[in-house]
C-alpha cells in the first residue's frame, strides 16, 4: 500500500492520459493520491477530480507564485469550495518560493499569513511549499499557530527537519531522494523517523530513478519507497505501511475497511 500525498493530476500534463495514470496508479499499489491545487482554477480541477475518482482526495489553495495575482475574492472562493465540498482534506500549496521569486517576497509573505490564518479558520492541514526560505517559513508558521501539515517536497537539512517536527508537522520526501548528488535529503531521510515521514512523487515534477528526465506520475512512488528503505536499512513495504498511516492521519482518510 502507497499513498502519493502530493501529486498535481490536475495540469495539464495529464490531459492526454489521466485516466490510465490514475488506473496504473492503483494497479501498482498506490490506494490513495492527494492531487493538490495551486490557484483557484486548478483548485477546482482538483476538487472535480476529486468527487470523480473514489481514490483522489483533493487540496485547494494558492502557490506562491500566483501571490501577486491573488486577492480576498480568490480566498472567499477557496473558503467556499471547502465548505461544500467533503473530499478536501488539506489547504495548500501555500508557502514561500525564495529562489524562483516568481512573485515578489513581501505579497508572498502577506498572502501566507492570510491562508495560514484561512487553513486555521477552516481546520485543516496546511501543505506547505518552501523553497529557499526556511527560516521566514518556520516564522510564519510559528507565528499562525497552525500545528498540523507537512512540510513537501522538503528541501532543508536535518537541522529544519527537527524544527519542522518539533511543530507538529510531517517531512515529505520527493523523487530526488534517488539521485547520487541528493546528499542532504538523503540525510534527513536516514534521520527523520518514519512516524514523521511522508511520500510524494509531486507529479509531473521531481521524477525518480529510473525514469529520471521523464514526466513522473503517482505510480512511481514505488522508486522513492525503495530508496527510502535502502537508506534506513529496512523493507520497502515497512516504508510504504508507515507513510501511508501517517498520510491517511493527516488527512483523515480512512481505508474502506475500517470505515463505518
Ligand atoms: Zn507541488
């Protein structure tokens, strides 16, 4: 059992063969994939994916990229698509992106604030996106009181994994854990307790070995579950159970079994 807790099925890279990427998802093993929203318009393509496929849960949010392009309207939207919608089971990608600066610090950090504040408000998880600012991301997160969600596609060192964990929240590792020269993820891999790790492909992005230059998908978490276990000496499968548990804790996803 894998659960792909951060994958993006909604883009557009998937339109060609969505279908048959969600269909091998579950042939491979994979019960769960939380496809996640990064402005309103894919919010909502998620969301559809979402009440469609019995296997998709969904997040809505605002990635900071769209900072600059995002106002209270776009919040009130989000806000209603959560309260009429069961299968949203976190808000996010929300965050900060330091190194591609796609939208500038200051309306990156304001918007932050408000879905922070947004994600408390609405009692959910938040997924956070931080790409070179892990210390202004940590503030934040401080400051908001928000003490349940995952930090994805983690990008620091052990030393903000412990920060990280010390809130409350979950390290997610990416696809990049397989490379050779990923030597810091692979550290806070082999560090950070399998009770505080989750997986993510991020699909289309941050494909694995071995099929590294490729469009990735959720079926290829497998790769990461591995590298994981070789890394920590252990079976894939312990890897798989354990980030799978946490993810269906965070996102309060219960299996058919134990349902009812
Ligand atoms: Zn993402």
């Amino acid at each position: 059992m894998f659960i792909d807790s951060h994958a993006h099925l909604e883009m557009k890279e998937f339109n060609a063969d969505r279908e048959e990427v969600i269909n091998r998802a579950g042939r491979e093993g994979v019960n769960f994939i939380i496809t996640v929203g990064t402005n309103l318009k894919l919010s909502l393509k998620a969301v559809t994916l979402a009440d469609k496929y019995e296997n998709i849960y969904a997040t809505v949010g605002v990635h900071p990229h769209d900072a600059a392009k995002t106002n209270q309207n776009t919040l009130d939207d989000l806000k209603n698509l959560v309260k009429t919608h069961k299968k949203i089971v976190a808000y996010g990608e929300i965050g900060l992106d330091f190194f591609r600066n796609i939208s500038p610090q200051e309306k990156q950090l304001e918007l932050f604030g408000l879905q922070l504040e947004l994600a408390k408000e609405l009692n959910l998880p938040v997924v956070i996106h931080d790409r070179e600012a892990h210390r202004q991301s940590l503030e934040a997160v401080q400051a908001s009181g928000v003490r349940s969600g995952v930090f994805h596609c983690f990008s620091g060192d052990y030393n903000m994994a412990k920060k990280c964990m010390d809130l409350g929240f979950y390290i997610s590792i990416p696809g990049t854990v397989t490379f050779d020269k990923s030597k810091t993820i692979q550290d806070v891999a082999a560090r950070v307790p399998l009770s505080s790790m989750l997986l993510e492909t991020d699909a289309p992005y941050l494909t694995p070995v071995p099929h590294r230059g490729k469009r990735n998908e959720p079926s290829f978490i497998v790769h990461t579950a591995k590298k994981v276990a070789e890394i920590k000496k252990i079976t894939w499968d312990e890897v798989a159970r354990e980030t799978s548990i946490n993810a269906m804790n965070l996102f309060g996803i219960k299996t058919p079994a134990s349902a009812g």
